[in-house]
C-alpha cells in the first residue's frame, strides 16, 4: 500500500460508544496529524505529532485521545461524543511538522454520532 | 492571525469555459501556499506548492500564480472531471501550521 490509509472509512456510534480512529502512513514521514472537516467550513486542526511526540493541541475536548505509537501510525479514540462532533476526521502526514513541505491526507473516516 | 479567503465559494462552468478561483490571505512571513483538489467522499489531494511571490506552477489544465497578497488557481479549458473543491492553505512563520480556506466548489458541465 502507498500513501495515508484510514480506517475505518464510516462509523455510526452512540454519545456513550467508545471508539478508535486508525490512520498509517507509507510515505516515511515523521509528522502525523488529525483534522477535523464540517460541511461549510475550513479544515479545522486538532492535533500534530512529529516524531512520536505531540507538538499541537488546538484546543481540542478531552473526549478526543489522540495516540502515535510510531511515526507510521496514529490513532483518534472517541468516548462519549456529542452530536456536533459528527464530522470528517482526515488524517494527514509529511516530512516533519515545522518544514514547509506539503501534507499528504487520507480519504478520512466519516463520523456519524447519534 | 493567519488567514485565508476563497472566491467564489461556488463556480459552474461549461466544458471549455476557462477560469481562474481566488486565494487572498493574510500571513506573517509566508512560508508556503498551497492547492489541494477534494472529490467528494476523498481526502484533499496536494496539487502545488508556491513559496513566493512571482512563482507559477502549471499542471495539466491547472496553473497556480502567486502574489504578495492572493494566490490564483487558473483552469484553462476544463473538461467535467475536473469537477472538485479546490482547497487553499497557507504556512506562515508565526502559526508554523497550515491554515485552510473554505474551499471553492467548481462544477463544470458538458
């Protein structure tokens, strides 16, 4: 496989659900990160990792618990979501997180809350 | 604050009909500006990168020009797959972090 691969692709989940996110990266980048996209607005960031470490919490709920293993693999684990956070999550990386390369994004998982 | 405006927000051309869709922004020490296409149901994908003023990039029927001020995406002769939403993000010194448009949702008809 080459590029960002999501998983899953549509998740439909209760407010009390507790769920993960899973993204993996095949390009040998050191920068992974987490957007969230809503219908009518931009990108919105939520987290960076470069080299395993987080570098960037935009404010983000705490029911929202990102983990990165290894620069190859990020996850988003979800509990107790709200309604408002049904959304796209993208998933992107590039080489590292304070270069100005440019990021490589998944096809997103499509969040659904209940 | 980084910031980024796209125009129009919405585009319908005829095959053919060429274009050009607007990025202004507002950055301190841009170090980057970058194009994305989004199909819907996909993630963004990377078209150009732009680092200063002056500078072109030119892909297919997409050419990519940049100022101090605003960045155009121009689509000479498109045809119906070229049907997306063009992204525009830029990367500045201060936020060290890309910041994104709203996007520019082009159609164009056969």
């Amino acid at each position: 496989e080459t590029g960002v691969t999501q998983t899953p692709r549509h998740l439909v989940m209760g407010m009390t659900n507790k769920k993960s996110l899973k993204c993996e990266q095949h390009l040998g980048h050191n920068a992974m990160y987490w957007y969230k996209q809503s219908a009518k607005k931009p990108l919105e960031l939520m987290f960076v990792y470069n080299f395993k470490e987080q570098t960037e919490n935009n404010s983000v709920p705490s029911r929202f618990s990102p983990e990165c293993p290894n620069s190859s693999h990020l996850f988003l684990h979800l509990h107790t979501l709200q309604p408002e956070d049904s959304a796209l999550y993208l998933c992107a990386s590039s080489q590292d997180s304070y270069s100005n390369q440019p990021q490589h994004f998944g096809d997103g998982t499509r969040l659904s809350i209940l | 604050e980084d910031q980024v405006t796209q125009s129009p927000e919405a585009l319908r051309l005829q095959e053919g009909e060429s274009s050009s869709l607007n990025c202004s922004y507002t950055v301190s020490g841009l170090r980057g500006l970058f194009w994305y296409r989004q199909d819907p149901g996909k993630g963004p994908e990377f078209l150009f990168t732009l680092y200063s003023a002056g500078e072109e990039k030119e892909k297919e029927r997409l050419k990519a020009t940049l100022t101090k001020k605003e960045s155009f995406l121009h689509i000479t002769a498109p045809k119906p797959e070229d049907s997306a939403t063009y992204l525009c993000a830029v990367y500045g010194q201060g936020a060290q972090k890309l910041v994104f448009g709203q996007g520019t949702r082009l159609t164009i008809n056969p």
